[in-house]
C-alpha cells in the first residue's frame, strides 16, 4: 500500500477507527434552527462517511442556550429533546463504517450579544409555530439594530475582557455559574453517549470558554479558577471528572487544546498560553484520564495562526503536535494544514501525530479519502487556504444560511447535486473561456453528455486566476485552476487553447448550447492624464507587460487586488504609495486576508493615502483631492497603478446571444465577483441549461 500509515487502523480509548484520518470539527451553519440535524447537515456527514472517513467530529454543539448559542443554525445537546434527532444522525454516519465524536462548546466572550439571552426565547416561539424560522431572517437586521444601538446584553466569560475581534460587552461569569456550565458540559455529554456517538470532544481551543479559563491572558480571576496553572485547568479538569464519573471509564473523551496562542506574532506582550505550558496543559489532561488531544493553536484574536490564509505554508506548525506527542502517550490529532497524502504520511510516519485531521480540504473535496485510496490523488480538488469557508460563514450565519467552498459549488447541495441530468447524448456544447467559471461549466457539461469544446484565447487555462497568482504568497490559487483543468479533462472536455471563434465557427459544431466565459478586464476610469506611458493597470503589472524597478509608484485602490499589486511592486524594490478614496485601507476586504498581506507590505514601509480620490495624473506626479475638505493634494511619483475594480467583457455574448438557441453568460463576464461566483455560476449554469 502507498500510504500505510494513513490507511492502518487506529483507536482512541477502545473505539477502533478504520483509518488515520479524522474530519475536524469544522462548524458550517446546516442544523436546523431548532438545533437538531437537519437532512441538509446529514447529507453533508454522510457524503464525507461514504468515501471512506475514519471519524468525523461534529461542528460546535452548544451545552447551554442561554449564553452559549453562538449561530442560528447550531447543533444542540442542552436538553434531552435532542438525544433521538442525533442518534437518527448518528445511525446514518455508522452505516458507512465512520466513527462520530461530538464536539462541545461555549463561546464565552467570542461571542455576539444578538445570540444572549434571546435565543431560549426564539427556541420556543419557533417549538410552538414551526414557521416562524422562515420568517427569522428578515428579522436579523432589525434585532442587530436595537442590540447595537438600544441594549445589549453582555457575553460571559471568566474575567470581564472583551475580544478585540467580537467587540462585544463582557462580563465576568459568577462562581454559580460556572458550576453550573460545568454541569451543562457534563449532562451534554451523557446525552451524547445516549445517542449512540462513540464519544465527545471538549473545545478548549480557538479562544472559545474553556480556553479563556485556560490562558492568563483572559482569565484574571483571583478565586479558585484564576491565578495558577492549577487554578486556570480546575473548569476543564471538573467537566472532565464529571464526564468520566458518568459516562463511565471507557466513554472516550477528547480534548481540542490550543497550545500555543501566538500572541506574540502580532506584537503582544501578555502572550497568554505558549507552547511549554500548552504541552504541560496536555500531559495534566492525560493524567486526568482523557483519551486523545486534538493539538491546535491561536483565538480569535490571533486567528490566522489557526485559521491560515493562503500564505501560510502547508504543515507550518507540525512541531506544535510533536512537542504534545513527545508528552503523552494517549493519541495525538492535529490538523497542521494538510493538504496532500503524501504530507500526512510524512508527518506519520515521523511520529509527529497519530491521526491527520483535514478540516477546510473535506469542505473542498469529500472524496478525499476515497480518491487518495483509489490512485486518483490527481483528481482531488485542493483547498486553496482563500477564506471564503469562514467569510461566507459569518456572512451567512445570520440568515440562516451555511457556509460555502470556492472550489466545491456541491457544498451543502450534496442530496440536491447528487445525480446529474445525462441527457447530453453527444450533442455539442460550447464553452468560451477557460477560466474558472468555463471550466467548471465544461466538466458538468461533459458528465452530463454532451461532446464539450472550451475554446480559450490564451495558451492555458486560468483566466484571471492567471493575475491573482502573481503576487507574492499566492502560488495555491495555481491549485485552483489546475484542477478545474484535469476534473473537465476527466470528464470528456476539450480544450482549444489559442482560438477565439467567430459565429462561423460555432456554426460549424451546431452547439445544443454555448456557455460565454470570457470574464472580466480591469478597468480603466475617464481620469485626466490616465493615457500617459507611465499609467499602467494591475493586469499589465501583474500579467508582466509593465515592469517598474526602483521607482516611486502610486497604487490607486486599497482592495485586495491594489495590495496585493503594491506588494509585488514593493517586493520587486520600488517605493509604494498606496491611495484609497474611502477612509480606511482595504474597504470590503475580509479581514483576515488583510492582516496577512498587510503585515508583509508594511515591511516595505509605504505611505498610505485614505478619504483621497485621484483627480488627474501629471508628467511626474498625481493630483489627489481630499474627499471630506476637498482640499488639494501634490504627489510626486514616477508612476501610476491602477486597481479600481473591474468590468465584465460581454462583448461576444452580446454579439451571439441571438444566433443561437441556448446562450448563457456565467462568472465576470456577467458579473465581477470572486472565484466562488465563478466556479458556482458555470456549475450552476451547465446543470440547469
């Protein structure tokens, strides 16, 4: 066997696990409201399951409602009402040979004061009038409004500091209180057991309650659990007793610890939990009897050191597992940013942990496991570390709406998606363009039937991926479209690369239907002076028909696009002078993705112009007006970048849209938008068409 160590068998306690590979409990907002599995969440797990999964950790499951329901659409053991919804979930992830452990939570201060007090409330309206959850998310904006600007209770926590991510009001939780959430996590877990799990995950990690008893840096407490080491682990070592006394010695328990909060990587001097106490965390745990750790790291507040952008290298933070596995002799789970079978053998095989835990790549790819077991590793998508998992999550959460993958348009669509309309019967199809969003719609064309053509004016595929590659750290976008490439290939697609066809042309294959891809083009605004040989795009710094060296450039736009672009203008030894017309750098960007290019461009020390708009571009310089005085502004500089956005090119689809029966427009030639738009829009267009 290839891989021996990922496909040998395992155990945790005394359940026995058929492979080393283990789904993280990643949350991805599908229960239903009431807090049961919804048919969409099981869809989901069991997509995973049946590809193989040794054991999959449910996202975060609430033990309290009163403070501790972090998103609408939550799994819930707070009653015994859920014990026969779950186990019906349970049974169905059992039949596919996969183990389920479920994960307990309280979010404490990493929380919204919207998601306090209220929810009992809304549990039981929605109990007595089922329909009521249809008409929750009209109600979000409104009950966000009065919490914001009329009252708002406050999260709970051990010491009353607030999270400089949530920003939300926070008080000090009473020595009641945490009796009581003590014993919340105790009966949570016994209904888990009474459901048939084979076993439980406490969340110690990520900045959530029981972390924040945990690290000195949240916990400030002076009574029995605050001050030492001892004092700190007391709320996490009682629920541990607890669970053990009820559940009995052989019900395995786990525990997500992080070990490491990395405050120091963004200049912090009250670093809370590193690495030597986290690894004496982990050996006190063993000693307290649990089963296994589940290594991590960082809390909201220091979230790119668990929750990695694009730049962070895969395995980064292996040594965080090591350093637990040389402590403990019960099994060691870590994630470490996985992304290949030949990294997790590596890191296996080295003893660096016990079982390889895949979180965002399950979100990309549920045939992970299988594929890797059949050969076929060259046909696994790949997680591309952009984000949009955890962006679209908290963009969605509210409305009740899950989260989504940029590279897998199935996600959360797994029952309706399952089973394609094959009625292509060799008729032709048409794509135009290569880029993400023609690539996906030619692989659900082909498997669909039809004899499928893409036709790309460019020697490869990509698109505008292309450009976003280009920047410094952003080699994985290559992830992306290369495997879009290989799965349309796979499925029967043929590419023509170099060919722009004309009507004529089209008419020749006598297409049952034609796709138009052909993007988008960055925009050029009407400015003064924007004609100058000195005024470039992104697109020509980024696609290298443009080079500036050693000279003193004005990027113009602080998006991610202009950031990126004055990175690898810095990066190539040219002074930077960003300028944004809104007030603050990085309007509209998720801030996660920002704090990561941000912190590598500010190493080149350049100067950030916010509330500015361009007036006109000069022989040697610009001439800004700020946007509140309307006073004037000189700049001197040798150079010009623009980054202001981009408009679509549908000028062929304009062109065809009457000479054949079936024309659809799809990704940013119908709308700019980010590579999920695109790869959902052409998967979307090609099922339905």
């Amino acid at each position: 066997m290839k891989y021996p160590h990922l496909f040998s068998k395992g155990k945790i306690g005394k359940v026995e696990i058929r492979n080393r590979v283990v789904m993280s409990p990643v949350e991805v907002g599908m229960a239903n409201f009431d807090g049961t599995p919804s048919e969409q969440l099981v869809a989901y797990y069991e997509e995973r399951a049946r590809n193989g999964l040794g054991l999959l950790f449910t996202g975060i499951t609430r033990v309290n409602d009163l403070h501790g329901a972090s998103l609408p659409r939550q799994l819930s053991m707070s009653s015994d009402r859920y014990i026969k919804p779950f186990s019906e979930m349970v049974e169905r992830v059992h039949a596919h040979g996969t183990k389920i452990f479920c994960q307990l939570h309280h979010p404490g201060r990493q929380n919204l004061s919207l998601m306090v007090l209220s929810w009992p409330a809304l549990q039981l309206v929605g109990r007595l009038w089922p329909g009521f959850w249809k008409l929750f998310p009209k109600l979000v904006p409104a009950t966000t409004w009065f919490y914001d600007k009329v009252w708002a209770p406050a999260v709970a926590a051990p010491s009353a500091i607030p999270c400089g991510r949530c920003k939300q009001k926070t008080r000090a939780l009473s020595k009641r209180e945490i009796r009581g959430l003590v014993r919340d996590f105790i009966d949570a877990a016994v209904r888990v057991q009474k459901s048939g799990a084979d076993g439980v995950e406490l969340h110690a990690s990520h900045g959530y309650l029981i972390q924040q008893f945990l690290s000195s840096r949240t916990n400030k407490r002076t009574d029995e659990y605050g001050g030492s080491l001892e004092n700190r682990m007391r709320f996490l070592l009682e629920i541990i007793k607890g669970v053990r006394g009820k559940c009995g010695p052989d019900y395995p328990i786990a525990v997500r610890l992080s070990v490491d909060e990395f405050y120091r990587c963004i200049g912090e001097t009250d670093c809370g939990i590193e690495l030597d106490e986290g690894v004496e965390m982990a050996a006190a745990l063993e000693r307290a009897g649990i089963d296994a750790i589940d290594v991590s790291s960082a809390s909201y507040e220091t979230m790119n050191y668990w929750l990695e952008p694009i730049s962070f290298e895969p395995g980064w933070r292996k040594d965080l597992a090591r350093s637990v596995k040389e402590k403990v002799s019960i099994p060691v789970i870590a994630a470490n940013l996985i992304r290949s079978a030949a990294q997790a053998e590596k890191q296996l095989a080295r003893g660096d942990q016990d079982f390889i835990a895949l979180g965002r790549q399950f979100l990309a790819d549920p045939e992970w496991i299988a594929k890797v077991k059949g050969g076929r590793e060259k046909e696994i998508s790949r997680c591309i570390s952009c984000l949009w998992c955890f962006e679209s999550l908290n963009a969605n959460a509210p409305a009740g709406l899950p989260l989504e993958c940029s590279v897998n348009p199935r996600l959360g669509r797994e029952k309706e998606t399952a089973a394609l309309n094959k009625n292509g019967k060799g008729r032709a199809a048409a794509v135009i363009g290569a880029g993400p969003a023609g690539l996906a719609a030619a692989e659900v064309l082909a498997l669909r039937g039809f004899k499928t053509v893409v036709f790309e004016k460019n020697r490869c595929v990509g698109g505008q991926l292309q450009l976003a590659n280009k920047p410094p750290k952003k080699e994985k976008i290559d992830w992306c479209f290369r495997d879009l490439e290989t799965k349309a290939k796979k499925a029967g697609a043929r590419i023509v690369f170099n060919s722009v066809p004309g009507i004529k042309e089209l008419r020749k294959i006598d297409p049952y239907a034609v796709i138009v891809a052909t993007g988008g083009e960055a925009l050029m605004p009407p400015i003064d002076g924007v004609e100058r040989k000195n005024v470039c795009t992104y697109a020509e710094i980024l696609g290298g028909a443009v080079k500036f060296k050693r000279k003193k450039i004005a990027v113009i736009g602080s998006g991610m696009t202009g950031l990126e672009t004055a990175e690898k203008l810095a990066e190539d030894g040219n002074r930077i002078v960003v300028v944004e017309m809104l007030r603050e750098i990085g309007p509209g960007a998720y801030d996660q993705n920002l704090d990561d290019v941000l912190s590598r461009l500010r190493q080149y020390g350049p100067e950030f112009i916010t509330g500015h708009r361009l007036v006109s571009i000069g022989r040697d310089g610009i001439l800004l007006k700020d946007t509140a005085t309307f006073a004037p502004r000189e700049i001197s500089v040798d150079g010009v970048v623009l980054a202001v956005g981009v408009r679509s090119n549908d000028a062929f689809y304009n062109e065809i849209k009457g000479e054949f029966a079936k024309v659809k427009i799809i990704g940013d030639a119908k709308k700019p938008g980010r590579i999920h738009d695109a790869v959902r829009d052409g998967f979307d267009a090609a099922r339905e068409i």
